[in-house]
DNA sequence: TTAGATGTTATTAA
DNA sequence: TTTAATAACATCTA
C-alpha cells in the first residue's frame, strides 16, 4: 500500500496521535521489525521523550525527538494506526508506543519488509537516507526534468527508482504516465520537452490529490479503479487495458491514450 | 499448489 | 557505467 501519500497520511496519524506528548512505554511485540537497533536500547532512547517534529522524505517518516531520531519505512504492508493502549492488539501489532495518558501509537505490518530504525544524529540520518533523490512533491520542475533528461532506462522504471525521485510506487506511476499520455516503457532521456513538462504537471496533480485522499484512491475515473480488473477498460476512452511486467512490476496502461512510439 | 501483491536491496548478466 | 532481470525478504490471498 505505502507510496508516498500514504507516508504522508500516516505523518498526520503520527502528529496528530502523539507530536508534543510524552512517550510513556514503548513494547515491541516483534522485533523482526527492528533495524540497527535492539529492543532495549529502542525502549531507552524514546520512553519519557517525546516527539517534536515528523518529517517525510519520499516513503520514509523521520520522528524527530530532540534527541535520537526514529525512522520508519513501510515496505508493502507497514501502516500507523493510533489507538488507544486498552484497545486488544492485532496479529500484525509489531511495536506499541503507549504516549501521554491514553493515547497508543501502533506500527502494524503484515509482511515486515522494512520497519524501524533509530538514527543516534543528523548524521545518521543523512546516512539512511543516503541514495535517496529529491522528494516528488517537493521536486523543482527543473530538477525533475534534468533527472529525468540523464536516464536512458524507461520511464516507467526511472519514476519508481527511490535515487532517482523519491516517493513514487508502483500504482502512482501507472497514473501518472496514464495521465501523461505516456507509454511506460519510452526511453526517459527520449521524451521531448513538451512530454516532460506533461509528466510534471500530471505529477503533481495527481500527488495533490492522492495526498488529500491519504492514498492512491481506487477511483472510477482514475486508472487504479481498473487495475484488478483483467477485462477493464479505459476510463476515459474505452479501450482495454493492456498489462505487462516491467522491471518486474505489473504495469498497465491503455494502448489508445498511450501510444507506444519509441 | 502456485502465483502474485503497492516495498527495497543484493546479485548477476548484458 | 548503466540498465535490466531475478531472487530474497515474510505473509497472505485468489
């Protein structure tokens, strides 16, 4: 599910359940889920903190404390939920962050693909987010062009490159060359001027409003309303969908809106 | 039973 | 050097 809308919901979960409140308790029912660090030295770092600042970057969420910094990555499964620490913990409860008097902050993730790290400084930080390219729904249209200009690899696969642009999956991506009018497997550095700009504009309107839906919402009028669907359609012309793995990803895209003209 | 699922990363190959 | 394909990670569902 996590691309970077989601991330960003689950930023306002985390601000709105537990910004400004102390951590009381923290209790890690999985520890699979901890990266860099142990369950003690997790527990020591964060309880009687409290977290001041939630950053995104792409699809990571940074809590920062003053102090150490706790950073979370979602992999395919991970969400935030906030609760309330009576509430009966789900199978998928990894980590409880019991914060001010009734408040519980819940990372819940099915496949533990990514999870928890703990940065001690900035430089830490900097380290686990190194690779890293500019943010997509902070990225200059200048600069998304220039990367974009530079690769050879296909569109569709240089969007959800993380160093390349960070933020963007699989689902986002689809959408956006859809709404592009691009095939996804068009060489980036062939797209001509006109078709960058396109891809930018389609970018940022289609982040704006998948972060005001907290997700890539399963719209009728949007490409990813269809993409279960083995027999669906275009919304907006009626043509059947095509579908195919790049890079190993299941992609889609209509053959009429998108010509493929490389 | 097997394939595939919105994440990243290491490895191997071209 | 760059790109692409594949497996691996852990778990569930169709």
């Amino acid at each position: 599910m996590p691309e970077l809308p989601d991330v960003e919901g689950f930023r306002k979960t985390f601000e709105s359940c537990a910004k400004g409140r102390t951590i009381r308790r923290v209790d890690v029912r999985d520890a699979g889920v901890l990266h860099e660090v142990s369950t003690r030295r997790l527990r020591e770092a964060l309880e009687g903190r409290r977290a001041t600042k939630l950053e995104r970057h792409g699809k990571w969420l940074l809590a920062r404390t003053g102090g150490p910094t706790l950073m979370l990555h979602f992999g395919m499964t991970g969400q935030l939920v906030c609760g309330h620490p009576d509430d009966a913990a789900e199978a998928h409860d990894r980590v409880l962050f019991t914060v001010g008097d009734d408040r519980q902050l819940r990372y819940r993730d099915q496949r533990k693909l990514q999870g928890l790290w703990l940065a001690d400084g900035d430089s830490d930080v900097s380290r686990l987010l190194d690779g890293q390219g500019p943010d997509a729904m902070a990225v200059a249209r200048r600069d998304f062009e220039a990367a974009l200009s530079s690769r050879r690899g296909k569109v569709k696969s240089v969007l959800t490159d993380q160093s390349v642009l960070a933020g963007l999956g699989n689902l986002l991506a689809d959408e956006i060359l859809w709404r592009a009018r691009l095939h996804p497997t068009r060489r980036a550095g062939d797209l001509t001027e006109d078709d960058r700009r396109r891809l930018y504009t389609q970018m940022r309107r289609t982040l704006r409003s998948a972060v005001t839906a907290g997700c890539v919402p399963p719209r009728d009028s949007w490409l990813t309303g269809h993409r279960d669907d083995s027999a669906a359609t275009c919304p907006r012309c009626g043509s059947t969908l095509h579908r195919f793995r790049i890079a190993s990803r299941s992609t889609v895209w209509c053959p009429r809106c998108q010509p493929d003209e490389s």
